[in-house]
C-alpha cells in the first residue's frame, strides 16, 4: 500500500501506439489554436484529450491536457500568458479527441511522457500510478514517433 492509500499501477511493457485519429479541420489540416472557436466546433461540455503546439525555427509541444469540457479549456488556454507566448515564434496549433474520462489520465501521461511539453500540466498523474496509455501525439506515424525520440515507449 503506498502513501494515503495510492497503490502503484504495475507497468509491463507497452503495446504500440494506437493513432486516434486527431481531429483536423478544413482541408486536413490542424486547426490554428487562435482561430479556433471552440464553441462552433461542437466543444461546449465535450470530454477529450488535447495537444497544443507551435511550429516555426524550433517547433515545440506546448501543452498536453485533458478536460471535461474541450470549450471551456480552449478559452481558458486562448488567453494563457505562457500559451500565448509562443504566438511570436510560429503558428500555434491545436487538435483533440474524445475519450472516456477513466482512460484520459493514462493518455495524458504517455503524450507527456513522450513529448515533453514546455508547459508543465500541473494535473498530470505520475506514471507510476496510472495505466499508460500509448497513442500517437497529431500528426505523427510510429515511424515518425521512434524516429524523433529515438524511442516508443516513454522514458
């Protein structure tokens, strides 16, 4: 039994990575995370698992996260100093998709295990006491996965 009666998730090795199809907008692209709104997207009160990015001379994953409502944390993210920051350095990109609450907290963690977001999610679970669950970050194939990272699963 651990601390406060956490017990830890025994971890084996991890299947490959599932593609949950990443939701694109028009003409197959990401949709702009500034452009977007939410509300017209069919967000409001929607649960799923989302990724913020920027591109430019250094591209990063800027924030991996999972809410109650896609809506609310979009707006909430729209007007984020530390999001908005990256605004300058490139197009700033978003996507999401839908997933039951009970297995968000496992995809979460993969993605940042994975991607390392400059933006820390304060409300990621520590690996050692979810279920990972292993999904391909938008817009990449395994190939490309193991590729960037050198690896497939998180370190």
């Amino acid at each position: 039994m651990a601390l406060f009666g956490r017990k830890k998730v025994k971890q084996g090795p991890l299947p490959e990575p599932i593609n949950p199809k990443w939701k694109h907008g028009e003409g197959g692209r990401f949709p702009k995370f500034l452009d977007l709104d939410p509300d017209a997207a069919g967000l409001k009160g929607v649960s799923g698992v989302f990724a913020i990015w920027h591109t430019g001379l250094k591209p990063e994953w800027v924030y991996i996260g999972a809410s109650d409502d896609l809506a609310a944390s979009f707006f909430k993210f729209g007007s984020d100093k530390e999001i908005l920051q990256f605004q300058g350095r490139g197009h700033i990109y978003c996507s999401w998709w839908f997933l039951l609450p009970k297995f968000q907290p496992g995809a979460v963690c993969y993605l940042s295990l994975a991607l390392k977001p400059v933006i820390k999610n304060p409300d990621c679970p520590d690996r050692n006491y979810v279920e990972l669950i292993p999904v391909l970050p938008p817009g990449m194939t395994m190939e490309q996965l193991e590729a960037q990272f050198g690896i497939s699963e998180p370190e």
